[in-house]
C-alpha cells in the first residue's frame, strides 16, 4: 500500500515540474512515423516501377527524363504523359481509397474481416454497370457514364444495406450480415445478366475482376474529385472511430451517439468504396489486407492506423499491378484481344484469398 | 457551482440525478415501472440486489445510455435527454458493465478516449487533457502499464483502465456498474478507498453497483436495493441490511454484527433459505 501512495505522489509531482510530461508512448505510436514514411517511400518507387511497364517498357531512368520533360525519346514522353502516369495515379488512389474504406468498416463493425466487399457496395456498383452495359441502348453505352453508375450502384446497395440491418437500431454484426447478403445477390443478378447475353463479357469482366489497365485522364477526372472529398473525411473520422470502438455503452457514455457516428463513418467508408470502384472495378482483398497489415505495425489506434491502412494498401495495389503487368498476355479486351496486363483484381484475389484464410484460422484461435 | 443553482425551487437541496417515474425495458417487457430515485450531489450511493435485478438498467438508464419508456431522468435539474449528449458526459462517467475495446489498443489511448468530449473537433490533447490522463492512470495505479496493450493484461489491471477511462472524464458525478470485479481483495479496497476519496476530497457525486454487501455497507452512506425492478429498500446500510431484507431479497439466513473496524454492518450469510 505505501509503496503505491508514493508512485502516486510521485506521479502527480511530475507534471507541473516537466510542465507536459508525456506518458510512456506504445511501440506501434513510436514507430509510426518510420512506418508512414518507409510506406511512403516505398509507394514513390514502386509508382516509378509501375509507370514503366507495359506493352512498351520504359526503364525508371527514362520514366524521370519523361516525367521532367527531358526523354531523348518522345514517343517514351507521350506514353508516359498520356498514358502510364494517369494509370499508376489511380492505381495509387484508388488503392488508398479501399484500404482506408476497409479499415473504417474493420473499426465499425469492430470485425478484423470486414472488407470494402462485405458491405456490398463493390457487388452493388458493378451490378449498376451490368445492367446499364446490358440494356440500356447501344449508342448511350459511352464510357464516361459506368464509373457514375458504379457510384450511384454502390451508394444504393449501402443504403439497402442499412435499412435491412435496422432493428429498432443498427448492430456492428447485422450490419456485416445484410452486407453479406446484399452483396451476394448483387452478385447473382450480376451473373444471370452475364449469363443471358455472353457477347458482353469481355467488357463487363474487368468491372468484375478490377483492373487499372487502360485508365487514363478522364478516369482520373472522375477519381480525383471523390479522393479529395472522401480521403480526408475518412482520416479526420478516426477520433469517432476510436470511441465507438469501445461498444455503444461506452461511446455514448463518452458524448458520442453511436448510432448516428456509426452511420457517418458506414457512408464515408462507402463513399471511398464506390469512387474507387467506379475507376478500377472490384477489386478485392486490398481493402482487407491493408488494414490489418497496418494495425498489425502501429496498433489499434484508429488517428494511427487510418492513415497507414491507406498507405500500407496503395502499395499493396501498385505493387500486384506491377506484377499484374510483368505478366503481359492476351486479354479479351472490349471486341477485339490485345496485348495487355492481367487486371490486377485477379492478383490481389489469388493472394488474398490464401491471406485471408490465414486470418481467418488466427482468429480461430 | 452557486449555492442558488443547488437548490431547487421549494428550497430543498437539487438532486444530482432523478429518476422520476422511470420506466424502462428492452422490447416489450419493463425492467424497472415506476422507478423513483434521488441521488444528493456529493454522496456514495451503492445500489445491490440479485442478479437480474435491474441494477444495471438502473445504471444505464441514469447514464443516458438506455431511454426511459416513461418518465424522464434528470441531471443537475435539467431533463438528461434534452441536453447535448456531450455536455452530458463533461458531467457525469460511466463505466458499463463488461466493457469491451479491441484488444490492440494500449491502456494510454483507452484513458485518453476519456477526454472524447473535452477535445475539439479535431480531437488533439490539449495541456488538460494529458494532466487529466495523467492524474486518472496515477489514481488507479495504471501509470506504468500506459505503452501496454489491452489483450496483454490481466482481467483486473484491464478492469482498473476502464476505471481510469471513467475518471480521466474529470467529471462531477460517477456511475459505475460492478467497478471491482476481477479485482483481487487488495485491488478491491484499493479501488473502494480511491472512490471515497474522490468523494471525499474532490466532491464527487457517486453511484455504484456492488455485489459485496458489506463492502458496500462499509463505503457507500447509502444503499439502494433492487428487487425484480423495485427499489425494496433504501437508506442507511445499518437501517437497510436486516435478516429479514436479506431472507427476502437474497433467499438466505444470515447474523448481523456490526463491524468492530467501522461500525458499518457486516453480513454473515449461512444457508439459503430460497426465495417465492
Ligand atoms: N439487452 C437486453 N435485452 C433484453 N433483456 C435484457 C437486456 N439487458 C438486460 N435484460 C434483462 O433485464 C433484466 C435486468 O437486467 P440487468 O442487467 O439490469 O440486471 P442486473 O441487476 O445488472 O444483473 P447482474 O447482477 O447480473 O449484473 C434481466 O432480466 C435481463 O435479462
Ligand atoms: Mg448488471
């Protein structure tokens, strides 16, 4: 007991003397800043990478000279202007935009396993593209209009999703469900209409699969706007994520209300869900693995494990398209076959899968 | 805090809490009908009662955190549901039973939850703040174990962060539901004596859930017990705790003596007679 009283004593007589004597920081809040950067760094290299692969491989030195202007060849400018830095934003952004929607949905339904798929807004947008690729008539079918159609998709399969889990309340646990499920029968409808009219397919899979190949300006026109908007509405949303990581009881207790915080941040992490997969399609287990990767390096603290969750998954993304592309082979594309990469969706979902069943048999125990 | 504001219109000392008519339940069935209950600023308040009692919707129910079917709860003589839910938990903690975090998060962040409706917008620690997270890991003893995460701890030290969560609110009033279990008998007392000193020392309004009768006759000036969603008895422990309350209450037979440390009485439970 004495022993106690003067560790207390002690306790308090540190602070007006040191004035702001901070607690003893967790390793993860110490390495945080090593972690940020060294993902950081490694994002800038691999985007170098990345920009120059391709049907026309371009090697770093060169992609530089190209970036700054100086390329001694200009066709090398052209492709890397026109075509590959467009492509590898995206990716970067893109992928940022799914880690960080799946670490809000980990932290809201507080489920390890939840991913930007499980909400059904992936299954939702690319259901919105199926079926205005199938039946809306041919001359309105413009490009331009799928990435619209995957947001308004997404955010109407969230919306569903919501109500259905709706029980006087919404619950972490029925919310993954009706997510679930939504997602699912999205993804039925999406292949019965595959299924009735074949000839589509080749344009419909890379909505399916995910790919950034063939991303150019006008899809980053319609990326940037949402990452701008979503990306830091997302970050900033970390200090409500941490309270309402603590149960309901506890973050109302705290001033919160979980109901409606939980709705907010359901909506943003949807939001960064839909933007990304109205450009790249669904490209899946980024939005898993990044989040628990970066809560795996710097803990549960959403103000730390956020921003990393987002980092941490850009990399994963550039870093499976630039083996996506190392892999260069015949892909159906649109109504003749190209030379072009393996979309990256099936990368990430040959990896993912393996990596989420390892999670899952942690869990377990 | 002005003398005028404690009281109340017909003169007599402001309630810190009311519960007035409160009824509550989940779905359909009420827990507690007609509830009625004072709570003076700056007293211990122990509610007891069996398991299933309704001490924990009692609980819920004063801290905002259940809605009341009927009747209403008041904070300070303002109708809690008609305040802002922050500036509700500037003025009174509360710790649920069985609260649960993920498990990589470190006793320094949990603590540090508690300034949530202090911070500002962009939730950064002012100098306040860290000297309130300071003080509240110093009360309970938690200093050292700050970089610890949570899932590394044992059921007790996990229980004494959630009580620094609590205090690090910095809050006038304090409910806490069941706040030593997992405890062992020395961290018991010692989280008993830190209430009464808070209350003692700081003023603190408390209220707390207890399942240790004669611990709660020994620190709280006041019991409440809860019976199938009825307060069935309520004042002074020596007033409250009789064989009879507890035959009826608890379905056991047990001598009374007083507690010749404290004079508070002190329970012998030594059969169980059952209850109707
Ligand atoms: N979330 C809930 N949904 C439905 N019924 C509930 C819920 N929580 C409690 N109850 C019921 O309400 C009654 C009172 O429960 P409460 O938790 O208030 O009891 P308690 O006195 O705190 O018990 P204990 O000593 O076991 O903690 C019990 O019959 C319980 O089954
Ligand atoms: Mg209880």
């Amino acid at each position: 007991m004495e022993g106690r009283v003067i560790t207390r004593a002690t306790g308090r007589a540190a602070g007006p003397t040191t004035g702001f004597a901070l607690l003893p920081r967790s390793a993860g809040a110490r390495r945080f800043p090593a972690f940020l950067a060294g993902v950081g760094a490694l994002v800038i290299a691999l985007a170098a990478l990345h920009i120059g692969l391709g049907t026309v491989r371009i090697v770093p030195g060169e992609v530089a000279a190209a970036l700054l202007g100086r390329a001694a060849d200009p066709v090398h400018r052209q492709i890397v202007w026109e075509l590959r830095l467009p492509r590898t934003l995206i990716a970067l952004v893109a992928g940022a935009m799914l880690g960080l929607a799946g670490a809000l949905l980990q932290a809201i339904t507080r489920n390890p396993l939840a991913s930007p798929s499980l909400t059904g807004v992936s299954a939702g947008g690319v259901l919105a593209v199926v079926a205005w690729l199938s039946f809306a008539p041919a001359g309105l079918a413009a490009a331009g209009v799928l990435p619209l159609l995957a947001l308004a998709g997404g955010l109407t399969t969230i919306t569903l999703v919501y109500a259905l889990s709706w029980q006087g309340g919404s619950d972490p646990t029925r919310l993954a469900l009706s997510g679930i499920l939504v997602g699912a029968i999205c993804s039925a409808i999406t292949l019965i209409l595959l299924v009735l009219d074949a000839q589509r397919i080749g344009s419909v899979l890379r909505w399916i699969i995910g790919s950034v190949n063939g991303r150019v300006w006008v899809h980053w026109e319609i990326l940037w706007p949402w990452a701008l908007a979503a990306l830091p509405l997302g970050l900033l949303s970390a200090g409500a994520a941490n309270a309402l990581g603590l149960g309901d009881a506890t973050a109302a207790g705290l001033g919160q209300r979980p109901e409606r915080a939980r709705a907010a941040l359901l909506f943003v992490a949807a939001l960064l869900t839909a933007g990304a997969v109205a450009v790249v399609g669904a490209i899946g287990f980024i939005g898993l693995i990044g989040p628990h990767l970066a809560r795996r390096l710097v803990g549960d603290d959403a103000r730390r494990a956020f921003p990393l969750s987002a980092v941490v998954a850009a990399a994963i993304l550039l870093a499976a398209d630039v083996v996506a592309q190392a892999l260069t082979l015949e892909f159906p594309f649109g109504d003749a076959t190209r030379r072009a990469g393996l979309p990256v969706g099936a990368l990430t979902a040959l990896l993912g899968a393996p990596f989420f069943l390892y999670l899952m048999l942690r869990e377990e125990r | 805090m002005s003398t005028i504001g404690r009281n109340g219109r017909d003169g007599t000392t402001l309630a810190a809490l009311r519960a007035a008519e409160v009824r509550v339940g989940y779905g359909e069935r009420a827990v507690l009908d007609g509830l009625e209950l004072d709570i003076a600023p700056g007293t211990v308040t122990a509610v007891v009662g069996p398991n299933g009692s309704g001490k924990s919707t009692l609980l819920k129910t004063l801290a905002r955190l259940l809605r009341p079917d009927a009747g209403a709860v008041f904070l300070d003589g303002a109708e809690i549901a008609s305040l802002p839910t922050a500036a509700v938990a500037r003025r009174l903690a509360v710790l649920p039973q069985g609260p649960t975090a993920p498990g990589g998060l470190t006793v320094g962040e949990l603590v540090e939850q508690g300034r949530y409706p202090h911070a500002g917008p962009l939730r950064m620690l002012r100098m306040q703040d860290h000297e309130a997270i300071r003080t509240a890991l110093a009360l309970t003893d938690m200093t050292t174990y700050a970089a610890r995460p949570l899932d590394g701890l044992s059921g007790g030290e996990r229980q004494r962060a959630w009580i620094a969560l609590a205090l690090a609110q910095d809050t006038p009033t304090l409910l806490l539901d069941e706040p030593t279990t997992f405890l062992d008998i020395g961290h018991q007392l010692e989280v008993l004596d830190l209430i009464r000193r808070l209350n003692r020392e700081r003023g603190l309004t408390i209220v707390l859930v207890l399942h240790d009768l004669n611990q709660a006759a020994r620190y709280a000036e006041r019991l409440v017990v809860l019976d199938r969603g009825r307060v069935v008895a309520d004042g002074a422990p020596q007033d409250v705790l009789t064989t009879a309350l507890l035959a009826e209450v608890f379905g056991v037979r047990a001598r009374i003596l007083a507690d010749p440390e404290s004079g508070a009485p002190l329970c012998l439970p030594y059969a169980v007679v059952g209850r109707d």
